[in-house]
C-alpha cells in the first residue's frame, strides 16, 4: 500500500506572482492525480489549465494520510533556535525574503512550513508502524536547500533532515538512508549529516559548476566520523535517462547495498525533466520511474520495502504532475 500526505493548506505559502517554486505546483500534482484516477472525485485545488495528454495507468491505491503541524521540537532536531525564530517573526510580521532573494516568505508561510514537516513525520509513522508500505509527501515548501542556521533556495525548514532525526530518536532507527535526485545539490541535507555516519546521504545533481547552489563536488565526502557518509555525484548538463541509470546501478545502489538501511528516504526533486526551466538536465518521466524502480527493490532488500518520498523541486507544472505519478507508479511496484 502507498501512502499520499497531500493538503490544500500547502498553497497558503506565498511566494508572490511570477515565482517558480509556487502554490501551483501543488494544485497541478493534485489534478494529475485527479486524471489519473489515484483521487476521488473532487474539485481541483485552482482553476489551472494544463494539458497532461494521456497521463500514465495507475491502477495502485492510494491511502490518504494526515497532515497535522510538526513540534518545535522537531524542527530543533536540525535547525538553530535562532532560524527557527527568524522565519517565525518575518512571516508574523506579514512576509519577506529570507535569503538573498529567493525564498520569500508570506504571513502564512512559517504554519504551512510546519504542516510541510508534520506532514512528512506522518508519513515515517505511518510507514514505520506498518499502515502502508511506502509514502509520499506532496509538500511545499520544499526543503533540501536549508541549513541548519538559514533559509536557502526557495526552503524554510529541511523537510528530510528533520524525517531522519525523527526516525532516529522516535523510532531509534541506526542507519538512515538519504538519496536526493533534484536537479540542485542537497546543500541542507549534507550539513546536517556531514559528520555522522548513522545517515548515508546521496545526492545526483548537476555539476555544482553549472547550478545553483554550487557545492556538491565528488570531493565533499563528509568530516570525521561522518567521513565517507556523504557521495556526491555531479552530472553535466545534457544528461539524461542512460546516464542516471547507469550511475543508479554503478554508484548508488552499490553504496546502499553495502550500508543495508533501516530506512530509506528520497528527496525528491523533478527539475532535473527536460522541460524545466530551472536546469539543463535531459530526464524523461519514464527515466523518473525506472530510477524509482531500481530505489523500490533496494529497500525491498534490506528494509522491508519501507520508503518515505519528500516532494523537493520541479517546476514545469505538466511535467511535474506527470513525473509525479510515474514517481508513484515506481514505488508501488513490489
């Protein structure tokens, strides 16, 4: 069973007109998964107009899981009460910008960040206890591009940070898997962890010389006990589906294999589709679902098939609804 933590609450975050990490991404992963039959009938969440063509058959179920506010506590777990206070008073203050200038942050944004984060930690309860098998998150703001001590690249809070020190303090889970997909280097996630060898982060992204936010060299490896725990894998611009799937197989699933998860946690990040406009990478919808595919059977091998998927970038709407369900098709194989 695949469990779905989806809520209107997540467009009360705004980010002003013209802004590509914006509220309708999560409408049109909502209406995708209306055409495909995934959702009961119901009105969509914006009067968007996006041709989805023949959407993919997605003949799974979907459990729909609770969304409710993380603790303080939590979000404590990665970040620094002084971040945490910041976004809080900016956003109680009616909005701003919190980083050099994109991640702006409306009245609403600091309660939807929260529900963001909750939202994920329901879908660990959910997947740890047993009431399905794997989940997705379909959250914004995103999170993989916040530090411990500030807001970065359209993220508040670091979504799947704060999921693996959830894990490990709640569910006393010792090894923590971590693979991040976007297009953009998980700068947030790799700080988080850079020194602990209890969670193996894994990043594929564009070559930091050509992306935002330019780290996520092959040579950030990790700091002293957490020394070997970090494997970045940048890719050129142009790449596509051959290459990600050979470094799937070659790179990744060999540095799994031999860290035998308890868990396995997926940032993950549509921007890397040839039709967004944000990267110069060459990824197909059936690229996304071959690469979930192979990401499904390595957590059928060493943890019970448990994954928890954290929605991260993508910013062609059709593309993103699209990927999405493939996304969702990948995982529910068994």
């Amino acid at each position: 069973m695949l469990g779905l933590a989806l809520s209107p609450t997540f467009l009360r975050h705004d980010t002003g007109p013209h802004h590509p990490e914006r509220p309708d991404r999560i409408a049109a992963i909502h209406a995708a998964l209306l055409g495909a039959g995934l959702l009961p009938p119901a009105q969509p969440l914006a009067d968007l107009q996006i041709d989805f063509g023949s959407l993919p058959r997605c003949d799974f179920p979907l459990i729909p899981l609770d969304c409710a506010p993380a603790r303080t506590r939590w979000l404590l777990s990665v970040h620094t009460p002084r971040h945490v206070l910041r976004v809080r008073r900016v956003c109680a203050a009616g909005g701003g910008v919190l980083d050099l200038g994109d991640t702006p942050v409306s009245r609403d944004s600091y309660d939807t960040a929260l529900l963001a984060v909750g939202a994920v930690l329901q879908c660990c309860d959910a997947v740890v206890e047993g009431r399905v098998r794997r989940a997705f998150a379909a959250v914004r703001p995103p999170g993989h591009h916040a530090e411990p001590d500030r807001a970065m690249g359209f993220c508040l809070f670091n979504n799947v940070a704060i999921a693996a020190r959830y894990l490990q303090r709640q569910y006393k889970l010792t090894r923590i898997a971590i693979v991040d997909f976007d297009v953009h280097h998980g700068n947030g996630t790799q700080a988080a962890f850079a020194d602990d060898p209890s969670v193996l982060f894994i990043s594929l992204h564009q070559h930091p010389r050509t992306c935002y936010p330019g780290s996520g060299y092959d040579w950030e490896i990790g700091s002293a006990r957490g020394r070997g725990f970090t494997v970045n894998i940048p890719l050129e611009p142009g790449c596509g589906d051959q290459e990600y799937l050979k470094i799937l197989d070659s790179r990744v699933v060999p540095e799994l294999d031999e860290f035998a998860p308890q868990m396995l946690l997926i940032s993950a990040g549509f921007d890397a589709h040839g039709e967004d406009p944000l990267a110069q990478m060459q990824l197909s919808e059936e690229g996304y679902e071959l690469m979930t595919r192979g990401l499904t059977a390595l957590a059928e091998r060493h943890c019970g098939g448990k994954i928890v998927s954290v929605l991260e970038g993508g910013y062609n709407l059709r593309a993103l609804g699209r990927c999405v369900l493939r996304h969702l098709r990948g995982m529910s194989q068994t």
